[in-house]
C-alpha cells in the first residue's frame, strides 16, 4: 500500500451542485449502510440536489500525523483534545461527530488491554467513515429523487441528468433508467449496523486483514485484478482472497456499495425500503436479520451481530451526523 503506516487523515468537503458519480468496483462479497431520512422532492428546489459533495483523491487526503508505535494513544489524545467521546456522544446523541477520516487504523490498536477503551477508539475510528459514505449516497439519492420528481412533472430531464442516471444505473446493477429500483437500492445503511459489522469482521481492528490491507468488512473477492489478501486458513482448493483497499474509506465504499447491489441482499433492500415507506428509521437492528448470507455462519452471524449493537449501545449511533463544517483540523 502507498500509504504505509500513517493513518491519521483529514477529508476536506467542497459543497457543490452535482453528487460524485465515480466509485471503484466492489468485490463479489461486499456490504451496504444508512443515514438520514428522505427528502421530499417538493422542498428541494430546482432540479439539482442540495448539499452535495465533491471528494478529492484518496491520495491527496491522507498524511502520516503520529509517530509509529504509539499510534492507538495518541489517536486517543487527539480524539479527547476535539471532545470526541464515545460515552457522550451515546449519552446526548451523535449529532456533531468530527469529519476525522483515517486512512488506516493505528497498527498497536490490539495492544491496549483495556477492552472499553480499545472498543471506543475503534467505534470513534470507524463512524466517520461510515457517516462519510452514507452522505454521499443520501447526495445520490436527492437527485434521484429530484429525477423522479421531474419525471412525474412531465419535465423533460436535461442531458447531464440522462448521462448521471445511466452512470447510476451502471454503478448500481440495475436496469438503465429504472428510478424506482435505483431508490430501492441507493439508500444508507444504519451506522450501528456498520460498525458492529465492521467490528466482527476484523476483530475490532485487530485482525491481519484490517491491519495489512485496511479490510474491516472481510469482503472477499474473485476477481484477479483486485487487491487481496490470502487467508491462512483458505482450503486448497479455494481461490478467493480478502479484498484489500488503499484506505479505509475505500473500504467503506466498497462495502456499502456491495450491500446496495448484490443479488445476496435484496432482502435487506426490501426491508429498508419497508422502512422508508412506514416513516420509520432505518435501524440496524431491524436489518440485521437480513444479512444472515453475508457470513457461512447463517443465523449465528445474525444473532453476533445484534449483540453487538445491544451490547455496545450502537443503535444510538443510527441517528448520528456528521459535524456540518467544510474541514476539521488536527
């Protein structure tokens, strides 16, 4: 990876008119996420979608910050000098989490022996990436929601909104112009639901895969031209390998993006938009027990993961936002 050990990085948001529509392709095996409720078309205005993003290159975000061996504690140093505490931000709500993006996890997080205190720099680690993608995701969905609104209108769609609809419809898996599938699968995923299994897939940071290859959601792949990492314990007759990223947004991404696309999760799909059509929230507890295929574990998977999200109080994340300021500064 061209990123080596530095982990510590800042994602610096330009508001802008028009949603990102470039992403990388995910493995067979990746995940999906939520966020805010809908937005009504009628209070949009206009035919483009509000607060949108433009994102730069991974590249140019991420900057080595913390010298090498003692990473996990001065993250922790650094997260308490911004009052970014997990206990209160479960205690008075996870409205106003920093916009702190790292692009790797300290490589001593497993080192700490206390377990409270190595769980709440992984959660404080992770959601941001999670908040992150679900708001560019709810960017996408405004403007499909204004597409739709326009179709139904009887207003012709310009140009740029038939090419950004036909690129959504490639990233997306799903039959080319078809608005209806789109908003089925171009949605966020409840923070709760992503962290606990982001938790549980890499050992709440610890494991190889998240380590060497920032891999936390254990997404496998086939495909030879991805990156990935050989399991140890693969059988000989086995070919896939854990899909690695050169960041951990990417890795976020990824999983979301596979979670809003793979033929194995429409029945998490549908239950989400059961819940959007009920005004309901979109709460990982409620999901989880669709994801029983996204590990050979079945049931026992699901059953892990709502533990996780009872145990360590997650689903008070599901409501969580992302601090509105343009950058934050470590």
């Amino acid at each position: 990876m061209n990123l080596g050990r530095s982990f510590l990085a800042l994602v610096i948001l330009i508001g802008a008119g028009f949603a990102l529509v470039a992403d990388r392709h995910p493995g067979e095996n990746a995940p999906h996420l939520q966020g805010p409720l809908d937005i009504p078309p009628s209070t949009m205005g206009g035919s483009a979608p509000e607060h949108l993003y433009t994102f730069e290159e991974p590249e140019s975000l991420f900057a080595a910050s913390t010298p090498a061996g003692h990473s996990a504690g001065v993250l922790d140093e650094i997260f308490q000098r911004m009052g970014y505490d997990l206990e209160t931000l479960l205690e008075e709500g996870a409205d106003d989490v920093p916009r702190v993006i790292l692009a790797n996890l300290p490589s001593d997080l497993g080192e700490i022996r206390e377990v409270k205190l190595r769980k709440a720099l992984f959660v404080r680690s992770v959601l941001p990436l999670i908040l992150q993608v679900n708001e560019e995701i709810l960017g996408e969905r405004r403007r499909l929601w204004q597409i739709w609104y326009d179709r139904h209108m009887s207003e012709s769609l310009r140009p740029e909104d038939e090419l950004w609809l036909a690129a959504m419809s490639e990233k997306y898996r799903s039959r080319r112009g078809d608005v209806a599938e789109l908003l089925q699968k171009i949605d966020i995923i409840p923070p709760s639901l992503a962290v606990a299994q982001a938790a549980e897939e890499s050992g709440w940071g610890t494991s190889r895969f998240s380590r060497e290859g920032n891999a936390i959601f254990g997404q496998w792949t086939f495909v030879a031209s991805d990156e990935g990492l050989v399991p140890e314990d693969r059988d000989e007759d086995a070919d896939h390998r854990v899909r690695s990223f050169d960041n951990l947004l990417e890795s976020a991404r990824a999983y979301a993006l596979n979670l809003n696309t793979h033929r194995a999760y429409r029945e998490f799909r549908k239950r989400r938009a059961a819940l959007r059509a009920d005004g309901a929230q979109v709460e990982g507890l409620k999901l989880a027990v669709a994801l029983g295929r996204y590990s050979e574990r079945g049931q026992e998977y699901v059953k892990t993961l709502r533990a996780h999200i009872r145990t360590n109080k997650l689903h008070l994340l599901d409501g969580a936002r992302l601090r509105d300021e343009n950058r934050s500064m470590i």
